[in-house]
C-alpha cells in the first residue's frame, strides 16, 4: 500500500508548534522539498490570532465514524484468515438477526440496516454502530478481549460527546484512546495504523481547546448541505435558484403578518411553514399531549401507584399515548402505530431509568395534571474495560422493577435506547441533547 502508516513506536514526539511550524515553511520554500510533511507555506499564516496547528479542529464525523469505526468493522468482517473474523455465513446470520431486533427512538432518525450493507452506511448510523449497538450486538460473537479493545473507543467517544464534559473526564477519554491505539497495533497489525487511527490520540486535546466534539463536528454543515440540495432543480444558475428559494421560504411567515391579506390566505401560509401533521394536541406548559386521550377507570396497581406517591387516586383519569416533553417525543408502551422504534424509555432527574407504561392526565387542586406510570428499572455494569477504569459506562444491562410509580413528567430528564440481543437487554444512555440524526 503506497499510503503512510502511523506505528506506535518507544520514541515520543513532540507536539507541532506554531512557530516552528513556520520555520518549517520557510525551510521548505529555501530547500524545495517537503520538512516535516510541510510542503510550504499557507496563507492562513497571514490570518490574525489563527493558531496554524491547532485551528484546524478534527472532525469526529469524518476520522471516528467514516474513519476508525468503519475501518475496525470491515477488519471483522473481511480478515478471513485472522482471529477477529466475524465474517463467515453463519456468524453473519447471528449478527444480522440481533441487528433486526433493535427498536430506536426517533433520536436515532435512521432505522438499523443490515451489517452486510456498511459500505453504504451514512455517518449518522455510523455514529449509532459505535455508541449503541456495536458492544451489544457483538458481544458473545467476537473473542472478548476484541470486544474490551472496542470498548475503549466507545466509551472514549461517549465521553468526549457529552453535552458538559470535565477535564478529569477528558483526561480519562485521552488515557482510553492512546490505549485503544497502542492495542489497535498488536491486535490488527501496523498495516491497519492509518492517519485516521493517529489522529483519535489529538482528540481529547481538541476537546479541551474547542469544546465537545457535537459542538465542531460536520454534522451540521451536511444537514445544510441537504437542505441546499432540495432548493434547485435542474442544472442552469443552482446558485440563482437556492438564492430565490431561501429567500421565499424566509418571506413566507413574514407575509401573513405584513400585509392585509385573507384568512384563506393566512391559513395557506401557515401550511406552508408548519411541518406539524398533529391535529389533536392540549399543550401544558413544557408538556404538550399529542392525543385527545382516553378516559379510563383507574385500576388497582395504579390507584396503588397514586398511594404510593402519597396522592388521592381518582376514579378515571385521561390516558394519552403521545406527548412532547422539553422538545422530546416520548410514548406510551401501549403505543402501537410505530412497529420498527420504541419512544417509551426514558431517563429520570435522580438517574433512574425505566419504561413508561402510560402517560396520563388527572385533575388536581393545581388544575391539571400530567405524570407518566412508570416501571422503573434495576441496572448493572456490562463491558468492563481492559485496564479496570473507573468508569461508569452507558452501557448497562437491565431488569424490570416489580412495581409501577407515579412520576410527574418535570421529573423525565431524557431519553434513552433499549436493545436486546439474544437473553440480555441492556438501556444505552443518549451522550446530549444537541446531536440529531
């Protein structure tokens, strides 16, 4: 392969400077050969307060998720004649019948498709391989101390995409990505040490200089891409036509407003602009129920539910499938319209996490009152890491509590991903609130 490889070796580099980054320049320019991979100058040198090593921000999206993790996969599945090979029929059929079993939330907006089908994987179901379903899915499957290598890298990245991020979490990342390297060298060989999986040793530090990774990654810059692709149609002046269709769409909410216009009219507009299909929804402050509802009467474990929460249980309350919540759509188990995700597991303010039974409405001397029955879950530690790190991982097998409590909805926090692989479920926790599909 005509292509550098980056080995661990015993010698320790320093870190580029600015400043001799430069000198490098000048060298190059005087020598006409390449110093230190410094092929000459740039102008960026030129840019006020721009540091030229470290303004150039790793991009997750491109080096962990159509870099490393895709990478590691297609070492498993094509390595034929290596120990890690997962890659044969029956294995495959294995792989692919736990990968058909997983139920997302909307969070996760594209569905699991096939192993077989990676080459064709977009970022975003990348970044789901990595954080949730690759420990799970080839846990049993793949030898064990493969799996502890992997998981290093998972939890390294969860870490690093947390919505508030501590230096001591990301000393801890930093300490896992340099052993996930140095491993990736013994266990896959110095062929397999590409740029890709060098640069994972820069991540923590770019953390530290610019903040978690959600927050400089390209995802965002793709989904305007996309959105920009949807506003032309043939091939004469794109650039007139998406000018002209940006410049309407930002007019249309303006327009009703602006001008004495007819209620048809007005009514046409708000078509335009508003994506929402739901008809029926009651909004409660930072709650909206997306249903109607149904009045039931109130059954003996819910009454007890009431009790134990130390209200006065009603005879009937409303029971709704649907609800928004701080920007969130959660659902009811009960809820059987989506057959392929599952939106009722969530995550409470004190760090319990469980299944909601039944969102519902009741009345109270504060008027109005929506809370969810809630089936709280035991959870327990999966995938130790190699080194023994303290670590508390996103990762957790569960099982069911034997009860169901009254909780209020202010208390939901998040949402999270169930999953089951053969006779182990595990709860897989979101690592912020900012990153969508």
């Amino acid at each position: 392969e005509k292509q550098v490889k980056y080995t661990v070796t015993a010698t320790e580099y320093p870190e580029r400077e600015a400043n001799k980054m430069i000198a490098d320049m000048e060298q190059a320019v005087e020598q006409h050969r390449s110093v230190r991979g410094v092929k000459g100058p740039s102008p960026l040198i030129n840019m006020p307060y721009f540091d030229i090593v470290w303004g150039f921000v790793p991009d997750y999206m491109h080096a962990v998720l159509l870099g490393v993790i895709r990478q590691l996969t297609e070492l498993l599945l094509s390595g034929s004649d290596q120990p890690y090979y997962i890659g044969s029929p029956n294995t495959m059929r294995v792989l692919e019948n736990r990968i058909k079993e997983i139920k997302p939330p909307h969070l996760i907006t594209r569905l699991p498709r096939p192993i077989a089908e990676f080459k064709y994987w977009k970022a975003s179901e990348w970044r789901a391989w990595l954080l949730f379903y690759s420990l799970p899915v080839l846990n049993g499957v793949l030898q064990s101390r493969y799996v502890k290598h992997l998981s290093l890298l998972v939890f390294a990245v969860f870490l690093l995409l947390k919505e508030n991020v501590t230096f001591e979490e990301i000393n801890k990342a930093d300490e896992m990505l340099f052993e996930f390297v140095a491993r990736f060298q013994l266990l896959y060989g110095e062929a397999s040490m590409t740029f890709n999986v060098h640069l994972l040793t820069h991540l923590s530090k770019s953390v530290k200089l610019w903040g978690p990774l959600w927050a400089h990654s390209a995802f965002v810059f793709e989904n305007a891409n996309g959105g920009l692709l949807k506003l032309f149609h043939g091939t004469k002046c794109v650039a007139l036509q998406i000018v002209n269709k940006f410049l309407l769409h930002r007019t249309v909410p303006l327009f009703s407003t602006r001008f004495a216009v007819s209620e048809q009219v007005k009514n046409f507009c708000l078509e335009l602009t508003n994506n929402s299909r739901v008809k029926s929804f009651i909004r409660y402050q930072d709650t909206t129920v997306l249903d109607n509802g149904r009045v039931t009467e109130t059954t003996e474990e819910e009454k007890s539910a009431f009790i134990s929460a130390e209200k006065v249980p009603p005879d009937e309350m409303v029971v709704h499938k649907r609800m928004v919540h701080k920007g969130l759509v959660y659902t009811s188990k009960s809820y059987s319209l989506s057959k392929r995700r599952r939106d009722c597991y969530g995550k409470l303010s004190d760090g319990v996490c469980g299944e909601i039974r039944s969102i519902i409405s009741f009345p109270s001397e504060w008027g109005t009152e929506i809370a969810v029955l809630f089936q709280k879950f035991h959870t327990q530690a999966s995938f130790p890491l190699p080194q023994g790190y303290r670590f508390e991982s996103h990762i957790r097998l569960i099982s069911r509590g034997p009860t169901v409590d009254l909780i209020p909805v202010d208390r939901l926090e998040q949402k999270c991903l169930v999953l089951k692989t053969g006779d182990e479920t595990y709860i897989c926790d979101f690592p912020n609130q900012h990153e969508r599909d």
